[in-house]
C-alpha cells in the first residue's frame, strides 16, 4: 500500500482504496448519518457467490412516519433489501461481457445493490429513483463496493424530467429494474419510458416475483412486439421472510 491508500473500515476485511475514495465515503456516510442511522448487512449473490457490503438505513418505521405526506403516497421501499434486486445483480455479473463499456440505465434503484454489480461489470450507469436519498445510499453502495459511482438521476417516472431526454440522446444499451411493478398505474409509463430511451437492439432486464402488475406489463410488452426470455432464482435470499420467493428475471427485447 501506497501513501495514497489508507485503510478502510469493514467488519468483514480491511480493504485498501485510495483516500479519494475513503474520503468520498466519509462525506456520503456524515450526510446520510445526518438523517438516520446506518446499518451494515453483507448480500451474497447466490449464483455467483460474491458478496458486497451494503449499508441501509437502520429503521423502516421512521421514513415510513416521515412518507406520510408524499403527494404520490409513495411509500419507502427503497430501505429494504430485495429478492429482485439480489437475482439482478447475480445476473449481470454472470452476463457481464454483455456490460462492459456499455451505457446502462437502472429504474428504482433503492439501495443499489443492482446498480453496485453493473458498475462492477464495467458498464457506464445512470441510476434513477423517486427517493433522493436512495440515490445517495446507492452511490455510497457503489463505491464502498466498486471504488466507483453511477450517475444519479432523481425522477419520478410517471413524470420523466426534462434531464432524463437529454441522458437519453444517445439511447442506453441496457434498462435494468428489479422489483419495480407493484402499482397498475406504472405499466404504461414505464413502458414508455423504456421504449424511448433503449437502443432499437437493446435490452430491458426486468426483475420481479411473480406479481400480477409485473405480469400484465410483460403482457402488454409481447403485444407491442418485445420479445421475452425468462430465466428463474430460487434464492437464498437475505431476509427470512424471503425464503422460498422464486424471481423471474426476463431479457426482454423489441422483435426486429
Ligand atoms: C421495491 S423497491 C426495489 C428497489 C431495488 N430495485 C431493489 O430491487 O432492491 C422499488 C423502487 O422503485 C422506486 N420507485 C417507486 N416508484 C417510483 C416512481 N414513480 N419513480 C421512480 N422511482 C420509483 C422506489 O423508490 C424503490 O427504490
């Protein structure tokens, strides 16, 4: 180790990054520290076997207390580690020369665990998510992880920001979403929304277990053409409440 490097502090290992990088880490950690306490919980991908420590908040109650008053009535699902997001990110790194150089946009991002794997993979991603502070604990995720960071794009994508179009004039390789579809009002707009900012040859990777919206968004995507092929996980996954949960991951593109 350099005097560039320093340590950094891990339950699991110490792990040498460069002090840029630890001091990027301190500055997100103080500014979501300011909010809530963090907890650590290390994700082992099961297909893979590798494993990333990934920091949440310590509590659900309070952002949930704190939501009440969304205009949305959106709710702070990004807290929570999910099934989808774990069968996504294993899935990306067993397809990571598919990802490589590419330029990939995630949908929900929540605490990055997905988005820690594409940067990981190599490839050049934007994250979006309704909840800033998602953002900033997926970009926390990322570096802890990676030493890298996504770009991060707050958006609501029942109403896509004017910023969104311009990320998308050159369209992305690769839409990732993990768990998105739990709302009927959501299939149409972010139907749409893939279908502008995906490249013609591009690919939707879409994470989900098993609901009935997810279900009638791939219903309304084979009518407008899309092609799909679904592979299944079966876990383990992180939370006890999980186990036995069987995500479908589908590669769905646009027939030629
Ligand atoms: C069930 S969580 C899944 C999070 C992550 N993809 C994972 O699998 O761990 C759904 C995510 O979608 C985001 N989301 C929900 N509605 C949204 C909207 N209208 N616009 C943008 N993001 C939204 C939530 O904030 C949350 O991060």
């Amino acid at each position: 180790m350099n005097d560039a490097m320093v340590a950094a502090r891990s339950d699991e290992a110490q792990l040498a990054v460069p002090a840029y990088t630890f001091r990027r880490i301190t500055r997100l950690e103080q500014r979501l520290t300011r909010r809530f306490a963090l907890a650590d919980t290390a994700i082992t991908l099961p297909r893979t076997g590798i494993s990333y420590r990934i920091a949440r908040p310590a509590a659900f109650d309070p952002l949930l207390l704190a939501a009440a008053n969304d205009p949305e009535d959106h709710l702070p699902y990004w807290t929570l580690v999910w099934p989808s997001g774990i069968a996504l990110a294993d899935r990306v790194l067993m397809e990571c020369e598919q990802f490589v150089g590419q330029r990939v946009l995630e949908l929900g991002c929540g605490l990055g665990i997905t988005a820690t794997a594409a940067v990981a993979a190599g490839a050049s991603v934007v994250v979006t998510d309704y909840a800033a502070t998602a953002l900033l604990i997926c970009q926390l995720n990322a570096l802890r992880n990676t030493g890298r960071t996504p770009i991060t794009l707050q958006l609501n994508w029942r109403r896509p920001p004017f910023a969104l179009w311009s990320w998308a004039q050159t369209p992305f390789a690769h839409v990732l979403a993990a768990d998105v579809l739990y709302e009927e009002r959501d299939v149409e707009p972010l139907l749409h929304l893939v279908e502008r900012l995906l490249a013609p040859e591009g690919m939707l990777w879409l994470a989900e277990p098993g609901r009935p919206v997810a279900r009638h968004f791939i219903e309304a995507a084979l009518q407008r053409g899309w092609h799909d092929e679904v592979r299944q996980q079966a876990g383990p996954w992180y939370a006890p409440l999980d186990a036995g949960v069987i995500v479908h991951v589908h590669c769905l593109r646009r027939s030629r």
